[in-house]
C-alpha cells in the first residue's frame, strides 16, 4: 500500500493465469515452445521462403516507432476517472485491470522471443524486441490510467509468478497474428464509435485508441509475413483445420467473456452483440488474406451457435455461485456442458470459407446489409 497525499494507492497482484495471447478477450498464457523450431523458422537456410526485404521493410516501420510520442497524458484523465463512480467505476477498473494484462503479458512473450533468437536471427529478434517495447509502453500507459483510481497493479508479480504451457511455434503463430488483428480491430471499431458519439466519451484514453490500434495492426502484418513464408502453415488440409480452429477458438472467447461483462460496453453506449459480430466479421475478413480457410461468420447458423453457448455458459455461471454442493452443482451443469459441447462441434464442422490466396469476397456469404453488426 503506498499513499499519495490523503488517498491511498492500492497494488493489485495480478490473479493466476492460464496461457493463449488473444488480445484483452481471451485467456492469456506464457508460451513455452521449441526454440529450435523457431529458430529454424526465422533461417533463410532452413527456410528460403522468406522475404528478407519484406522483414527488413517492417524492421524499418517499427524503427521509426510512429507512436513515440503519442502515449501522453493531460488533465483531463484524473478529473475524468473522479467523475466515474459507483457501479460505472467499479466496471470501468476491471476493463484497465484487463486491458493491463493483455499487454504486459503480449510485452513478456516478445521480449523472451527476442532474447532467445538474438543470436540465431537477429533482424526478427530485434522486431520481437521492439514490439515489446509497444507492448510494454501500452501496459505502462493503462496502469498509469488505473493510478487515476488510485490503484496500480503489481507488473513485478506477474513477471515472477508466471506459469508456462508448452506451445508449438506454428500454433504461437496462428494465436498471435489472431491476437493482433483481432485487437486491432477492437480498439478502432470503439474509437469510431466515440468520435461519433463524444457524450459516451467516459474517460481520455479512448481517444489514444486510433494511433493505438495500428500497433496491433503493425504487430499483425509481421506474423502474416511469417505465415507466408511456411507454405506449410497455410496450404494443407491440417492447416486448414488448425486456422478454423483458432478463429472459432478466439470468436467465441471474445463473445462469451464479452457478454459477461455487458456493462462496461453499455456504459460507453455501446451494444454489446452488435459490436461483437462487428468485430467478428472484419477480423474474419482480414484473416481471410492469410488463412487458408475461415469461419462463415455470415451464416446465420454461426450465430445462432454462439446465442446457444452463451445462454448455456450464462446458465453454468448462475449454478456456480449458487449455494449447492459441488455434487449437485457438477449434475446440474452436465447437460449445459453437453450442450455447449455440442454447438462448439456444429461451427467447428460447419461449412468453412476457402481464403488465403483463393480468391473469395466474404460478403457474398448470407451478408444482410442491414445486418445491425455494421453498425460502426
């Protein structure tokens, strides 16, 4: 606990976390992988398909580190966080809580893949170390944000407590380029939406949000110029599979984790749902540059599946805070579980999109123009 004149600044220690970098929407996990795969990955030797060029051009453009000098606070952020009280303030933490650990846990994974390829593959080591430095600068600015609060998280304890899952370069790959993209596309879709409607603007840090989201967009366009220079990632039938996998994986996620916390998208007079399938169908169109195969997310049946595992999901987390013996709470969430399960395998085995270097416009799949998810 440290004070600051009469108010009290409490450290928050982060909670424990499992392992996947899908942006703020998912669960985060510190990768273990096999760095002589990954090394191998980044050898033109090994691997002749990569575009040094295009490397060393994206090298460059985070040399020049275009947002240097945006990540500056004024006044208005701590008269801001003093008007949000109560509820709307308890709710509006929780998102910089969160916000916080998506990118301190981003900053750890790049800088521990830029030590470990330094010597191997130097010019990807030093855009691993230089997206840290973005990632880094992001968590600095949030938990900045969060001492308008009076509240600050513990970064030390997350980077000594953290718990290792083991996970394949290709599929670290596939997660993080998902993870980017998908963030990218998060952060403009809410910036549009306050430009238009400056009254729901709460607090400043939503007008950072433009400049922002081009470093996720930055970070994206490095690990697609990754993909494709392993044809192997993209062009066979596992590829396909694993790329649905991931997509359905991080929609899901998002629309789930979203839904539980409706509010803080309603306080910025936001409609949940809609923004959602906003973001769904644009990361997917942008996925569908790269990937092999994408979810339809046009199809009506996509979200119908996700509407059955969000009330199944809801109903699960109404019995785990009820009174019930862990026996009863267990019976009672089997057929939830059956249930979710179930639509979970119906998307996975729906009719997928061919993408990647098939030509396809996404559109054309059951596309309602009046569809609400073009609201921004």
């Amino acid at each position: 606990m440290r004070s600051r004149g009469s108010d009290h600044k409490t450290r928050r220690p982060f909670g424990k976390l499992t392992t996947f970098l899908f942006s703020d929407v998912v669960l985060f996990f510190y990768n273990k992988t096999d760095f002589d795969e990954m090394e191998q990955l980044f050898s033109t030797e090994i691997n002749p398909n990569l575009d040094e060029s295009e490397i060393f051009s994206i090298l460059n453009e985070f040399r020049d580190d275009f947002n240097q000098k945006h990540f500056v606070r004024n006044d208005e952020f701590k008269a801001a966080a003093d008007g949000i009280q109560g509820e709307q303030r308890r709710i509006f933490i929780e998102f910089l809580e969160r916000s916080c650990t998506a990118e301190f846990s981003g900053f750890l994974l790049y800088k521990e893949l830029g030590r470990r390829l330094k010597k191997t593959a130097p010019t990807v080591a030093e855009i691993f170390t230089l997206m840290s430095r973005d990632e880094a600068r992001h968590a600095g600015f949030l938990n900045k944000a969060m001492s308008d609060f009076n509240l600050a998280l513990d970064l030390g304890f997350l980077t000594k407590n953290r718990q290792y899952t083991f996970f394949k370069p290709k599929f670290i790959m596939y997660a993080t380029y998902l993870s980017e993209k998908i963030g990218y596309w998060r952060y403009i879709s809410i910036y549009r939406h306050l430009q238009a409607n400056p009254d729901d603007q709460l607090y400043p840090i939503f007008k950072y949000f433009e400049n922002w989201c081009q470093d996720e967009n930055r970070h994206g366009d490095f690990f697609s110029a990754i993909l494709k220079a392993r044809p192997e990632f993209l062009n066979d039938t596992e590829a396909k599979l694993w790329s649905r996998f991931f997509c359905l994986s991080v929609y899901v996620t998002m629309y789930l984790n979203d839904h539980s916390r409706s509010e803080f998208y309603e306080s910025l007079g936001m409609d949940t749902t809609k923004f959602n399938m906003h973001v769904i169908h644009q990361t997917n169109k942008t996925t569908a540059t790269i990937f092999p195969q994408v979810i339809d997310t046009y199809n009506p049946a996509f979200k119908a599946g996700l509407d059955g595992m969000l009330a199944a999901n809801q109903k699960m987390a109404a019995i785990s805070k009820s009174d019930d013996s862990d026996i009863a709470k267990a019976l009672a969430k089997a057929p939830l579980l059956a249930t979710f399960a179930a639509e979970l395998v119906k998307l996975m085995i729906m009719k997928p999109v061919d993408s990647g270097s098939v030509d396809t416009n996404l559109e054309d799949h059951h596309m309602d123009v009046n569809d609400p998810a073009f609201m921004y």
